[in-house]
C-alpha cells in the first residue's frame, strides 16, 4: 500500500525521546526527532542558524572571562567583558579604544568568582555580588568606568545580641573610637563592618511629652528613634533665641521628628509663661560603627559612621547588633532591585535598602525603613536562596522551592512589621542568575534539568511558575549552566549546556513554549552567554564566549550570532553567513589575498564570495588567497545541520502501521530562499535536495523557493524516517514535507 503523508510545519521542533510512542500527541504531528543547528521559527518552519561571526578574542586567552551587559536604554548599549583581572568596554559590538589602545579598568575578582557573579543594573550603575565584597560598576562616559566598593554606613546587621552579659563599651560616641567587649568577640574578618550599638537604658534620655517642661540641665529627649536637644525658642517676633528663660522651656504641642537641623514644637511667642522650645536633632538613638583595626578577642579600632547616643560614651551596653556582612560571616551571593530598593541575599537572608538610599539599611525611619528578613520554611529546613528579582513582587528562587516576600497586602510597601514570606512552589532553583522573559523570571532548576518561569499575575495577585521542559526534559540531559533570552527577532531563549553546547526554545508572548532546538559550534565550548541589545534597536544580539584548544594553546573568543538572512529582490545568497568563527569583510575593490585568520593557521576554511562558493583555502601566514578576486567575502568554517523527522505511523481502518515493513519512496519538500542541503531514508545514500548548480565564477548562488520533489534510495524496515542535513553556506529554510510511502505486511 503507497500511502502520502503531510507535515505542514514543524511547530513542534525536537520532543523528547520520551514521546516517540505517542502518535496522538498533537506535537508530535508537527514534531521532529532532532533539530540541530536549526532555528524553529514561531510561524512554524524550520531555517539554519546564522552563523557565529568572531567579535575579538579575550585580552588573556588561557583564563575565563564574564559578560555583563549593560543597557542605558535600547539603543545606548555596552557589553562589559571581565577578564584577566581588567575590564574591556564594548559599545554594541565595537571596542572601546583610549589612545589607540582598548580602554581597561582593573576589576577585584577571581577567576573562580567570574562564573558566579551576580548583577542588576540600576541607571548608571552595576551593583555586582560574587560572594565577596559587594561592587558598584559606575558609567561615567565611554572611556570612565569605575569599579569600587560598594559602602554603607548604617547596617546591615544581625538580630539583636541574646547575651545580656557580654557588652561593648565604646569609648566616645563620634569620630575614631575603642570598643572594649566584656568577653571574647572579636575576630580579624570583622575589620571593615558595620556594627549597631543601641543606648543601654531606653530612659536615658526620656522622651518627649507635649505639655511638660524641659530644663537646662536635662535639655535632652527621645522620640521615634531619635534623639533631640532642647537649644531655644522662637520669640514672638519670629527670631530664635538660644537659652531657657525662667530656667525652663515647655515641650509643645508638636512632637519632633526630623532628622536634620533644628524645629520647633509650637507657636513663636510665650504661653502661659513658657516658650515652646526648639529641638535640635542630634542622633538616632541606634548608632553605627566600621570596624577598622584588630587587637584581640575583646578589643577593636572602629569609625563612627552614624553618632552613637549620648548615653553611651564610655558606658557598657548589651543591645548591639553584629554585621550581616564581612570577612569572618561571609558576603552576599545574589542582588535584584524591587520597588526602587535594593535587594541582596546572603544564605536564608535578605536585606533591602531604604528607597531614598540603596546605600543605606536604616531600619529605624517610619516612612522608609530598610528590611532585615530571614525566610523561614515551614518544615523547618534552611532555605538556600539562590537568587531575588522583582517582577510586580519579590520572587525568590530557593534551592528547596520557591518564595514571595510581601506585605499583608500585595502592593504594600515592604516595612519591617508587615513583611512575611508565601510558599509559591516546591521546583527549587540553581544557583544562577535568572533572566526576565515576557512578564516573567526564567530560572534552572536545582537538579539543573529543568527550566521554570515565575511571573506574578496581577488579577489573581498570585505567582504562577510553571516548567518550561516539561515537554522536553531530556532536552536538558547534559544540564543547564545559564539561560538568555533573546528578544527579538525571534523570542528565543538560549540555554548553555554544561557540555559547551546551546538549547534553544521558541516562545510565545504568553510564555507558550512552541519548540526546542539544540545547537553547537563544532570543536568549541560555549563558556558564556549574552543578550545584548543592538545600537540601532532592531534586534537583540546573542554574544557568546567560546573556547578550544589547538596545537596545545587555548584560544577564546567573542562571538555573536549573525542576523538572520532574508534574501533581497535579487534572491541570491549575497549576504548571508552560515559560516562559524568566521570573518566577513567588504573591500573597495575586488582582491584575491584575505588576511587576519591566524586563528585558523594551517586549517582548511571555508569561503563565501560575493555570493558565490569558491573552494576551501587553507590558512597560510594567517591568510589565504582566492581562486577569484571578491569584495565581499565570508571565511570560517562549517555548520552541519541536521532535521531528522519522527518515524511515520499511519492509522486506519485496517489498524495501525506499527511493525509494519516501510519504505519511504520520495519526498516533497516545500522550501523558501535556499540552495544546497540533502535528504535521505534512515541510513540510505542521500540525495541533493536543492540544486545548486554550477554558476560563473563571482555570479552569486541563485536561491530556490517552491516545491522540490525528491525520489531517495529506499530504506526499508520496521520505522520509516527522513533525514535533512548538509553543511554548505547557503540558506536553506523548510517549510513543510510530504512523504510518500510504502506499506507491507512483510
């Protein structure tokens, strides 16, 4: 029986292996067996993967190096590249020169840190943790970019010391001071944090009540926090005079708190024999130390960074707080930015700035405090944080599931009275950075072999995560080490693998994930990926970091996926680049010598030229030489592609075809602007799918769209397959097929 089978797109891309006995799953009509080094496109074709043009090489090619994009806005992007402990700025895709050299800034991390860093862009500004000291990346202008440290005076602090017996006494309450422990304390990774360190006695001074009088000898008051001096009054002509007339000034009817200057606590003028006084603001009744010197176990060196209370010059008190963060506790290890605060984990922990400041943690102002959480699970495990983003809400991936930080209502202001933890989902998250995608967070999964998204629904005011793979999970075999998402043209996410080959999933607006494709650059590992938005705002560049050893040197390189081809009115292959770590150049005029390939010395590479391909040349004094002279050249070398579609089962009246013997006999393959390629049955000789024919030379490869119809040398057995592949430089993009058939009962 001859029977003709449609497949009218490939939607479907690559299913899991898990699948293939599943006929009646709709993705597997549309679906295929292995989609390599092809793009599958939202509309439902499948076309060949640009190739990945060479940007530069990394200063120090025998060590790691980091991206980290940084966008202004769509079209005023740079691309930071972190490497052999100096940073190069790109602008797109261009190096940054100063004086005809690369511009370089010296950066503070290790080699073993670049892997694991973290950031969130703010502005100007790149707040960076790494599990060291916290940095501030800052732009200035092209060619001024600075990397500090990033500082803070006020917390953030641990809870509350639980030991009423073990004190500090500080020897004065501003400037550089002693701090003497009643027992052992102190350890040398405390130089350079912050303490906090609270008056001992909250009656010491009182505080403020409207309507009773404060004296000379006691001018001193609390209220909210913060500490105030009584130094004057308002006369009734308007003019502060300083002094207690009578030897007292009444507390007014207005209760003090600001934290700045001088303010009155009522009307100028006397009432009833008293003046209301005006109160200076002095301090927050919780003061701030740096640690800056070690002596021993009880004794340190410290700066006042925020005035100590008056009380507490020379005076022992057991309400301190110790840093959250140093040397001998550890740094945080992940930073996001959620309704205009700065959020860093560390552990179980998360700590946000005030909004006004992201320098500061100062948890005692009423109307921008700074939040100190601990999330807590309710089985009693430690919850590993492994990354916090603000997407509506605060969305925390732990290792163990994941987690929203909110308010008792969902858009309130996170204080630290209202701020509790919601259990959201049990997946678990890696430690990576995650990526925002369509409304939501795309993050990997603990075991690394699944990807989730978390995206807050603002009608239900619920998080909703779902698995990504959960159609694919074998897709994700060798595990996912980072994950991209580049926005246009295309809405791919690109994930990189741990064995240095590339994912890929089409995705719809509304987080449908439509296919996967799996991708590699042959004789290269992928270390690292970006998506860096183009100067000119029409695409979405996907840069990559890969390496590979030849003649016993590395070399590692900067490379960005090429922009998809589309053939112009000519309709030739003019234009296109299928060619990877390759080098693309138009001349004024036609030349024959193409040099700067000493990266492929001694190697055959192949070549594009004007359109036209010429035979391959190996590279010779890092250059070659052209059979004919060209303007416009490619030169890498080769992409191999593959489409294998899945096994052809037929259903019918008489039963299904399984185990049945078939053959495939011809197929009809619906193409758009391509040229070259292949197709064979299972493991039969294959068939040239698209002529190319034999053009002048330097008369550009004429492209074909329409229907080739292609008899192939019979397989015959118990699966029928079909098999797409080639390797040339040319387009090829396939529409859809039809497979005529054979079946036997034999």
């Amino acid at each position: 029986m001859k029977i003709r089978v449609d497949q009218p797109s490939f939607a479907g891309a690559q299913i899991s292996a898990l699948l293939f006995g599943r006929t009646d799953y709709d993705r597997y009509q549309v679906g295929a067996a292995r989609v390599y080094n092809l793009v599958a496109l939202p509309e439902g074709p499948v076309t060949r993967r640009p190739g990945f043009p060479l940007v530069d090489f990394v200063k120090d090619q025998q060590r790691p190096a980091q991206i980290i994009d940084f966008a202004a806005s769509l079209t005023d992007t740079y691309m930071l590249v972190l490497n052999a402990g100096v940073m190069r700025v790109y602008k797109g895709l261009a190096l940054v020169l100063s004086g005809g050299a690369p511009y370089e800034v010296a950066h503070p991390w290790t080699d073993d840190q670049l892997d694991g860093l973290f950031w969130h862009q703010d502005q100007n500004l790149i707040y960076v943790a790494a599990g060291g000291k916290p940095r501030v990346i800052r732009r200035i202008s092209d060619t001024n970019w600075t990397i500090t440290d990033y500082t803070y005076d006020a917390g953030p602090v641990q809870p509350l010391n639980p030991d009423r017996n073990l004190t500090i006494t500080a020897s004065a309450t501003t400037g550089a001071i002693t701090l003497t422990a009643s027992g052992s304390l102190f350890v040398p990774g405390h130089v350079g944090s912050v303490w906090r360190i609270d008056e001992a006695d909250f009656r010491d001074p009182p505080p403020f009540v409207a309507g009773e009088v404060v004296v000379a000898a006691s001018p001193l008051r609390r209220n909210r926090g913060r500490i105030y001096e009584a130094v004057g009054y308002i006369d009734a002509s308007g003019v502060f005079q300083t002094g207690f007339p009578g030897g007292a000034l009444w507390q007014g009817p207005t209760a003090p708190i600001h934290d700045d200057g001088d303010a009155s606590s009522g009307q100028p003028g006397s009432v009833q024999g008293f003046f209301n006084a005006v109160w200076r603001y002095i301090c927050d009744a919780a003061g701030y130390v740096r640690i800056t010197g070690y002596t021993s176990p009880t004794q340190v060196s410290a700066t006042v960074t925020r005035r100590l209370a008056p009380s507490l010059a020379a005076k022992p008190t057991s309400r301190w707080y110790a840093a959250a963060w140093s040397d001998a506790r550890g740094w945080p290890n992940a930073v996001g930015i959620v309704d205009q605060t700065l959020a860093w984990t560390f552990g179980p922990e998360i700590y946000l700035t005030q909004q006004a400041d992201t320098n500061s943690f100062l948890d005692i102002d009423a109307e921008d405090p700074a939040v100190s959480y601990r999330i807590k699970a309710t089985d009693g495990r430690l919850v590993e944080i492994q990354w916090a983003y603000g997407a509506g809400v605060l969305i925390i991936g732990a290792a163990a599931g994941e987690w929203v930080l909110r308010g008792a209502q969902t858009y309130d202001r996170l204080t630290p009275t209202n701020v509790r933890n919601v259990p959201q989902d049990s997946k678990g998250s890696a430690r990576q950075r995650p990526c925002f995608m369509n409304g939501g967070i795309v993050f990997i999964g603990f075991d690394r072999r699944m990807l989730g998204i978390a995206r807050f629904n603002p009608e239900t005011e619920q998080v909703e995560i779902r698995e990504l793979t959960v159609n694919n999970r074998r897709l994700l075999a060798t595990r996912a080490r980072q994950v991209v998402y580049q926005r246009n043209p295309h809405g791919l996410l690109w994930v990189l693998l741990e064995d240095g080959t590339l994912a890929a999933l089409t995705v719809k607006d509304e987080v449908d994930v439509l296919n996967a494709h799996i991708h590699a650059i042959p004789g290269w590992t992928v270390e690292r990926l970006s998506a860096v938005e183009a100067e000119d705002g029409t695409r979405t560049e996907l840069v990559a970091i890969a390496r590979r050893v030849k003649g016993g040197t590395t070399q590692r390189a900067i490379l960005r996926l090429a922009p998809y081809f589309e053939a112009t009115a000519a309709n030739t292959a003019t234009g296109s680049n299928y060619l990877d770590i390759s080098l693309a150049q138009t001349f004024p005029a036609p030349v024959v010598t193409i040099s700067g390939l000493d990266h492929f010395e001694g190697e055959y590479v192949c070549v594009l030229a004007d359109g036209s391909r010429q035979p391959d040349a190996q590279v010779s004094g890092g250059q070659i030489v052209l059979r004919q002279p060209a303007r416009t050249v490619v030169i890498g070398q080769k992409i191999p592609w593959e489409l294998a579609l899945l096994p052809i089962e037929i259903s019918g009246n008489q039963g299904s075809s399984k185990g049945q013997v078939k053959q495939a006999l011809s197929v009809t393959t619906r193409v758009l602007e391509s040229a070259g390629g292949r197709v064979q049955s299972g493991n039969a000789p294959s068939e040239q799918l698209v002529p190319v024919g034999v053009a002048r030379p330097g008369t550009p490869i004429a492209l074909t769209t329409g229907i080739m119809r292609t008899s192939i040398p019979r397989h015959s057995g118990n699966e029928c397959t079909v098999i797409y592949s080639g390797d040339d430089p040319l387009p090829m993009t396939i529409l859809s097929v039809t497979t005529e058939i054979e079946i036997t009962n034999g």
